[in-house]
C-alpha cells in the first residue's frame, strides 16, 4: 500500500500538491504553519474523519464552503485509485475514482495507524479511547464492522430516548419494561458480536506484542468487559441477555442504557503494572508506539501488506534514542509520514528520506533536483464545484 501524492483544497491552511516517497516522509517547518494539517489530510483521506475534531466543517478553510483531499494510492503495481473526500457545510463526500462510494465500501482502501498528541489518550486517557483503537483494529481486518459499530449505537440511541420519555412521561415500570424487550433483543446480538471482534482483535495484539523494540519495556494488553465476574463470558449473548433482564428496574430508574460493551475498556499493562495508574510519561509513549506496532504487524499478517504510520511531532514525543529504534525498525516496512519542527532531525536522515519544508501550508520539497519543488499548484480550485 502506497499513497504516491496528496492534494489538498481549502482544507485548513493547505494547498497544493505532494508527490511523497515510499519509505520515510519528513515533513519540517515552524510550528503553526500547516506540518499536522498534512497529516491530518493523510488521516482524513484513510479515514473519512480527523484526528482532530469531531466536527468536520472546522477543517475547511476562514471563508472556505468546500474542503477537499484528494490522494492517488497504489496497492499493486497494476491497481492504482484516486480517493476523495469532500467537506461542505456538516457533509462529507467520499469518492472512489470519481464513483460515490458509502464508508462500508471505501474504508479499506488506505489504512493509516498514527501516532499524535491526541493519540495518547490511549494509554492515559478515558475507556472511549481505547475502545476507539480496538475498533479501529477491528474495521481494518472486517471493514462490515463498521455497520455494527453504527447500528449498535443507534439502538443504544434509541433504547435511551425511551428510557427518558418514560421517566419523563412517568410511564409505569410494566409498560416501559414491554417496549424494552425489543431493543434488548437487538442490544444481546450487536453486543455479541462486538465483544467477539475486540477480544479476538486483542489476542491478535498481544502476540505481536511478544518482542521488545527498545529493549527493556514488554507491555500487554487484556479486555475488560463490564460484565467481568457476573457470569460466564465465554457465553457472552447468554450473560448479556441475563444481566439486560436483571438490570432492566435499575436501567428504567437510572433513566439510560447501563448495560452493554459501550462500557467496556482495555487495560495496558507496562511489565505487569497498571500503565495509566503507574507509568510515566516516557513508558506512556513508548508503549504507544508499541501498540501502534503491534497494529501494523497485525494488519500486515491479515492483508500481506503494510499501512501508512503517522507520527506527529516525533522528537517532541520521543526521545533521540526512541526515534532512532523506531525509524529503523519502520525502514523497509511501512510509508511513514513525520512531522518535525527540529533540523537537526532533517539532519540526521535526509539521504535517506524525502523531506519537505512547509510554510503557510505550502510544502516544498528540500532537495529535489535543481531545486525544483515536487508540490504542484493545485488543480482542485478549478472545478472543484462539480466535485
């Protein structure tokens, strides 16, 4: 999997054009003048959705309607796709060579693990997190699990609105409990199969976590599921069923869903330690990386070939000697993008990476031959209505 070139209109402060390499990307510049916007686009491209916002209208540009990314990936020698994805107003357009295509459809086309600032939340931050990279290991072997992610929340959404309009309505407890039932019949299938895809997903993780990049750190991974020590787990849509019927007056009372793997978390174990409760800031990244790893290694073993690796502000995140391991184990692996504001980085692996200097979201590539830059003016200006 390659991403040759990116394009980018009124997304942020970005335009142009971006022939990249195939091993390392160094992108270079002064903080604030577009160095993450490019990998934000990658992201966005892979994705569908930033690492950024939630919210994608905050992407297009002051005075912008209309956002667009547009990349040319390679998978084979042979097959070649030029994605999009358009932003206007609260909507986005994904297309694939020219064709609309749904999210079920287009994800899979490019895969991008990334390691960002927002992307420790995962060691140290809230259970969302870490269920959000465990899906996102999920969708990039079993890109239909996308679709039960999405009706699983949609029942969730809806069980919780009739539980409120029932405490609102003060509807008797018989009455609201018999409009459950079906909800919950769905809840126990969804539910199912998405504790099966994480736990599978997870005992994926762990075996490529049985070596050790930097030498001395080893770090596993197990699923805690909120419904540990009620029951069987190994009969998990039995156990559901049950707990959903038990908890049915509490659920009514509480007024929302209590019950379900939208609760669930994963705990990281630094050599046999709590990470979160225990690691420092330093064993936090690095066991980010090394689940980050573990989820290039795992895609590699499903599809036979390697994703894109994001790393955002690398050396403010990692230490020299870090880098150095992670740089050397990706060479040859993946099509790693980096984004630096140090020179003694471009420094340190010029001759061996494509580097690329951005200023006010223009990138110009350092070195090319007779100076000349490989980012084009962009063409997406012209037409780019009709997209």
């Amino acid at each position: 999997m390659l991403l040759e070139s990116l394009e980018a209109h009124c997304f942020r402060n970005l335009s142009g054009r971006i022939s990249w390499g195939s091993g390392l990307n160094i992108v270079f510049g002064e903080n604030g003048q577009g160095k993450t916007n490019w990998l934000e686009a990658i992201y966005l491209l892979a994705t569908t959705k930033s690492f950024r916002t939630q919210r994608p209208q905050e992407a297009v540009c002051f005075g912008g309607d209309l956002a667009v990314v547009r990349g040319t990936v390679a998978r084979t020698e042979e097959v070649q796709r030029e994605l999009q994805v358009a932003i206007q107003n609260n909507s986005k357009t994904i297309s694939v060579n020219g064709k609309r295509e749904t999210v079920a459809r287009y994800l899979g086309q490019l895969h991008v693990v990334s390691f960002t600032a927002d992307e420790l939340e995962v060691v140290r931050g809230a259970p969302e997190a870490r269920r959000k990279f465990l899906d996102r290991g999920v969708v990039s072997m079993h890109h239909a699990y996308v679709q039960t992610l999405a009706d699983y929340q949609r029942v969730i959404r809806q069980k919780n609105r009739l539980l409120q309009d029932a405490a609102d309505a003060e509807l008797d407890h018989e009455e609201t409990a018999s409009r459950l039932v079906p909800w919950n019949e769905q809840l126990v299938a969804l539910s199912a199969e998405i504790h099966r895809a994480r736990v599978d997903y997870v005992g994926r993780i762990n075996a490529a976590l049985e070596g050790r990049l930097f030498g001395r750190e080893e770090v596993t991974i197990r699923y805690v599921s909120s419904l540990e020590g009620k029951g069987n787990l190994d009969d998990y849509e039995s156990l559901i069923a049950e707990r959903l019927r038990l908890r049915m007056t509490a659920e009514i009372s509480a007024g929302y869903s209590l019950i379900g793997p939208h609760r669930d978390d994963l705990e990281i174990l630094f050599d046999g330690r709590d990470l979160r409760q225990f690691g420092s800031s330093g064993q936090q990244r690095s066991a980010l990386i090394l689940l980050d790893l573990a989820a290039i290694s795992v895609y590699n073993s499903w599809h036979n070939e390697y994703p894109l690796f994001l790393l955002d502000d690398v050396d403010a995140e990692l230490d020299a000697r870090r880098v150095n391991y992670l740089l050397e184990y990706l060479e040859g692996r993946t099509q790693t993008f980096v984004t630096t504001s140090k020179e003694s980085l471009v420094e340190r692996y010029k001759s061996r990476a494509k580097i690329f200097e951005v200023s006010e979201g223009v990138a110009r590539e350092i070195g090319a031959s007779n100076d000349l830059t490989s980012v084009e003016t962009s063409t997406l200006s012209k037409g780019s209505s009709s997209i």
